[in-house]
C-alpha cells in the first residue's frame, strides 16, 4: 500500500510541523516514509506546501500531480492552488477560515464552494472553535480530524505517542488537547 498526502497553508500555520508529526506516525507504524517541503515566501505569508509518501518503494518525496490521495489544506486559497495535486478520488481536508494575504483580501466561501464543486471527497473543518480555544494549534487540531475520518493508514493514537517526540514539553498537553478537540469536531461533507 502507498499513500500520498499533501499539506497546504501559509507561513506560520505549522505545515512542515504537521507533515513531520504524521510522517513520526507512520514510521512507528512500520512504513518507509519520504516527506519534503516547498517553502517559499513561508516568513511572509506565502505558501508552504508539504509532501508525505509512505508505503513500499517509495523513492521521490515529491507527489507527482494526480497523484495526492489526501490534500490537508489549513486554508482555502491553498486548497485551491493544490487541487492539480489530488488525485480524482482523492479526499480534500480544508479549513473554512481564510488566511488573508497582506494588504487584500477575498472570499473564502467562494474558494470552499469551487472544491465542493470540484472534489468528490471533501471535509471541511469550522476553524473558529479551534482558533478561539488552540489559536497556535489548528495545524493539530486538524490532523485529529483527518485521524477521526480515517484518512492515515494507522490509528489514531499514535499521534498522541509522536506529539511529545517532536515537540517541547511545555507544549504536550496542549497540542494533545487541540488534536482530541480536532477529533470531536470532525464531520463529513459531499
């Protein structure tokens, strides 16, 4: 089996931390994992785009277009400009709550109505609850939705062995709070 996952938000929403909790994950599971990420402008509110394969022989981090089976996107723009990565029956992630870029501004409900329009498999994640109670942890608190939907090919609770690996101490409980709110709010649309 190989699974191919994309990451999409913008500089500051812990894309490469997600990708590197969730590739931690599935190497405790047992599966050659490969991950890379584009970064770009990440330190201005540019685009930062990760890349996670896992599975038997895979030799090249970079998804090829077509071929993502899942895109995690923290925003809907970015979900946007990552769709040419999704495979047709790949699943869409997205957070509903738009990251505006400096100086502009647009209309996330437009980005969520072409990927429903779009994808076959979308969920979208109301991020406000996440941002009033975890506003550092949507990156989190979205991978408990993604585990809650059956997205990793591995359980759910290997995440809450990963999170105190990989990141500093005073931040456990906190990020172990966001990921099982994550996995209370997760719901599922067509």
């Amino acid at each position: 089996m190989k699974v191919n996952i994309m990451i999409a938000g913008v500089g500051g929403q812990g894309t490469v931390l997600a990708s590197k909790l969730i590739a931690a994950a599935a190497m405790k599971q047992g599966f050659d994992v490969r991950t890379t990420e584009t970064i770009g402008m990440a330190q201005r509110g540019g685009g930062v785009v990760s890349h996670i394969r896992m599975g038997e022989n895979i030799f090249s981090p970079l998804i090829p277009p077509g071929k993502a089976d899942v895109l995690i996107a923290f925003e809907p723009a970015e979900a946007v400009r990552q769709l040419p990565f999704l495979s047709e029956e790949g699943t869409l992630l997205v957070c509903d709550s738009a990251v505006n870029p400096i100086g502009q501004c647009y209309d996330s409900s437009a980005m969520l109505d072409y990927v429903q329009k779009h994808v076959k498999r979308v969920i979208i994640v109301s991020g406000q609850p996440i941002k009033d109670k975890y506003p550092k942890m949507l990156n989190v608190a979205i991978l408990g939705v993604a585990a809650q939907n059956g997205i990793f090919p591995f359980d759910a609770e290997l995440f809450n062995e990963v999170i105190p690996e990989m990141i500093p101490e005073r931040f456990w409980a906190m990020n172990i709070e966001a990921f099982a709110m994550g996995r209370k709010l997760s719901h599922l649309q067509n």
